[in-house]
C-alpha cells in the first residue's frame, strides 16, 4: 500500500507485506486437530480477525476527523489527520473507514489504529502527533487475509531532523517486538492491545516479535 505523502518507506511496506506472505507456506500447512473421542480427527477453526486481534473491538474515539473531500484527507487535518468517508474509495486492500479503531500508544510522539481492509486483511496506520510541513501526513500497509496472523507494521520518515517513526500490530500472544537500528542499538517495544509504536533518531533495520518470532529484515534500513 502506498501512503498519499512523502516521508513513508515503500519498501519498508512491501517487506512487511512480503515477510507475511514468506511465512504463508509455513503456516498454511500449520493445522492442528481436536480427538473428538469417535476416532475421528476434526481441523480446528482458524481464529477469526477479532479472536487475533481484540484490539478491533474497542468503542472508545479514533482521533481521526472524517471528511469527504479526498485533498483534505490527503493533506491536512486543523487538529490532526483526516479520513476519507466513503468505504473502498482508496481501492479494495485499504482500511474501511468503519472498522477503524485507536491503538493505546507506546511512543507519545505517535498515533497509530487498527483496522481491517476490504479484502479480509488487517491494516496498521500511522501519523506523528505533531504537524510536519503544515500537515499532518498518515499511511497505511495491510497484509493479505492469509497473513493477519503474522502481524504488519509502518515506517514514517520525518522530513527534517532524521527521526524515524514506526507503528505496527501484533496479534494476541505476541507482548514486545525487538527493534534493531543501523546505530547498532536495539530496544524492546511492549504490545499493548495488539498495538506497538516508538520514534526514533536511528534508522530500523530489523524487528523482531516476541517470544519465538522470525526476525524481519526492515528493506531500506
């Protein structure tokens, strides 16, 4: 998915999107089954979006302001970004404006939300907390329905000053990513409610979810 403004990494996206999908044969072939006690094996169900994500139930506000006009959700929000209202209008693997909910912060400097696209898949978007450039930039990624057990995440480059922002989203059972930088350092990051975020004035290289998560190398990093 691409972001409408500069300052979001493409790449950073399509790898985050492809590490879902390298992971796809892994875990399509990852069925368990229940002994019914007739002597038949039965495949469990797979956990729906909401099981993976309870996040997505929340009712509390989304901080977003709503709009109809495509150049005001693009650009600039008077206290914060804007969202288009019409369901589908950025194209089908986008978010649908009616599931979107606010994420609990980790990093003061970011917003972040979770919601589900119009193909079936789990979408995370990201804006800093303050303008840049007289507006307030967002950008979305989304993974495909058959990869919203692996989680997805966003990078957002600040035009000035070098800071980068990420946010991302983890499904139940995941409690902290470890985030590598190109400075060598490497910081754990609590998920809280399925959603995780940080700033920093290093560029991520990699991140890895935890406990037991495959190490994801950040493209562009």
């Amino acid at each position: 998915m691409t972001g409408p403004l500069d300052g979001f990494s493409l790449r950073g996206k399509r790898l985050a999107q492809l590490a879902g999908l390298v992971c796809l044969a892994a875990t399509a072939t990852l069925i368990y089954f229940i002994d019914t006690g007739s002597g038949k094996a039965t495949a469990a169900t797979t956990p729906s979006i909401s099981e993976l994500y309870p996040a997505l139930n929340s009712t509390g506000p989304t901080g977003l302001t709503p709009s109809a006009a495509f150049a005001a959700a693009a650009t600039i929000g008077a206290d914060g970004p804007t969202w288009r209202l019409e369901p589908g209008s950025d194209g089908p693997n986008f978010p649908i404006p009616s599931t979107i909910r606010r994420l609990p912060t980790t990093a003061p400097a970011v917003a972040s939300w979770i919601s589900q696209s119009g193909e079936g898949g789990i979408c995370v978007t990201i804006s800093p907390n303050r303008s840049a450039d007289g507006r307030y930039p967002k950008g979305s990624t989304c993974t495909e329905p058959a990869a919203n057990s692996q989680g997805t995440f966003e990078t957002y480059y600040y035009p000035t000053g070098g800071n980068v922002a990420m946010a991302g989203i983890e499904p139940t059972g995941v409690s902290s990513v470890q985030v590598a930088f190109s400075d060598g350092t490497t910081r754990a990051v609590p998920v809280v409610e399925n959603g995780w975020a940080l700033e920093s004035a290093s560029v991520p290289v990699s991140l890895t979810p935890l406990p037991g998560g495959s190490t994801i190398t950040i493209q562009g990093g």
